[in-house]
C-alpha cells in the first residue's frame, strides 16, 4: 500500500479483531488518525472503504476518491484517509444514494449496517462526561468525540444517550439509561445484543456501576459502560437484531 506520511501505519497482525480485512495479503495497514473515536476501537477511512465496503482495490486510488471528497462521515466530508470511523457513525459515499450506520453485530464491534435515507441525518451518541462551565451552562462530551453546551444540565447525566442531528448537532430527544430502557450492548461477549435493563446499580464512580437485565432467560450484570440506551419499545433508529 502507499505511505501515508509519518507514523501512519501499524502491522496487519495488531490490527483490532473486528477489522474484515487479509492479514497475510500485505505487511502493514493505515492507522486511524487522532481524533474522535479510539484507535482500536474505529476503521480508518482507506480500510473501510477498501477491505470492508468493496470500492476499490488499492490503498493509492482509495486514498485518491477520498481526497477528492467521497467520503461522507455524520454528514460532513472528510478527506483525510486515515480518519477514523466508529460505533454509530453514519457513512456515505458521494454520489450514491446508499448510506450505512456502523453498529456492533456478530461478535463484531463494528459493521456497515444500511440504513434509509431519512436516518442519515440522525445519530445516537451517548454522554461519557459532564461539567459545569461559567455562565452556568453544562459542558457534555460523547462517545464520538463532540462536545455538546446545553442550558438545562439536570436532563442529562453520564450515561444516558442522545439522539442528534447531524451535521448540525441539535438535540432531538434524550434517552434515559434506566430501567425498562431498551439498551445496545457495545462491548463484552453479548457484543450486538438488544436488551432490557431491569435494573441500575450506581457504584461510586461511573465506571463500577452496573446494570442487571434479563437474557435468554437469566439475570445477567454488566458494567455501565458496556452498554448504550437506543430507546424505550423500539430502538430510535434502525439497529439489527442479533439474537
């Protein structure tokens, strides 16, 4: 594949598990660049496109359609071949009339899922941090890297999720991480699962309280942090359903 300049690759055997790509075909694959979702929890943009959705053969002409725009991330587009892609991003490709969401799905933390065109424009992210600036409003960061000023703080506590606009970031609708929610798992072995939380369990930080649902039957604890509230009956936007 092509240099992309600097420390911008990583060998093809530390790649994250979930990536859909050949790690004997070629050495080295691009690394995501700093910036919105973790390294080893997002694609990179010449990756994805590539290896994942089929639309090209080589890293050089991937490197060069996204260069002159093709790529579409949460509405906006985005030319750099390493940015990274992750959980609940909606991606499009200029031109196409074919937009997908990347969720959890078969053991997988992130798969292309297609998704109608009147969803593109909304995405779930979920607040993982919340503080108090000056003029007394309330600073909340997401789970993809944004950063949301509200006026009313007491409406949203870490946790919880929200469904926004994209690119535009309103706020349509907070969903609540409590019980009788409809949550997503994001993490562990239930990765891709729809459950319904039967219960919270505050420890005293966020990352040691747990939630209890009931699956397949059973009472099962996971952490907080391994799951994502997508809605109260129904999911707020399109999800597959892993069983």
């Amino acid at each position: 594949m092509g240099k992309l300049g600097g420390d911008r690759t990583r060998k093809r055997e530390i790649a994250p598990t979930f990536y859909v790509t050949s790690r004997k075909k070629y050495a080295f694959i691009t690394k995501p660049s700093p910036g919105p979702h973790r390294g080893m929890e997002s694609y990179d943009a010449i990756t994805l496109l590539r290896d994942v959705l089929g639309l090209g053969y080589t890293a050089r002409e991937i490197k060069r359609a996204i260069k002159d725009g093709m790529l579409i991330v949460d509405g906006r587009v985005r030319r750099d071949p390493a940015f990274p892609i992750g959980l609940m991003d909606v991606v499009e490709v200029k031109g196409s009339n074919t937009a997908y969401r990347m969720v959890p799905y078969k053991g997988r933390l992130l798969h292309p899922f297609m998704i109608d065109q009147d969803e593109k424009a909304v995405k779930l992210v979920r607040i993982d941090g919340k503080r108090l600036i000056k003029d007394g409003k309330v600073q909340l960061g997401t789970s993809d890297g944004r950063t949301l000023l509200v006026k009313d703080g007491s409406k949203y506590s870490v946790g919880d999720s929200i469904l926004i606009r994209v690119p535009s970031q309103e706020i349509i609708e907070v969903i609540k991480l409590n019980r009788d929610a409809l949550a997503l798992v994001i993490k562990g072995s239930h990765l891709g699962r729809q459950i319904v939380i039967k219960e919270v369990l505050q420890g005293r930080l966020t990352r040691s309280s747990m939630i209890i649902t009931d699956m397949d039957g059973k009472d099962i604890t996971l952490p907080k942090d391994y799951v994502m509230a997508v809605g109260s009956k129904q999911p707020m936007v399109k999800l597959p359903l892993v069983v």
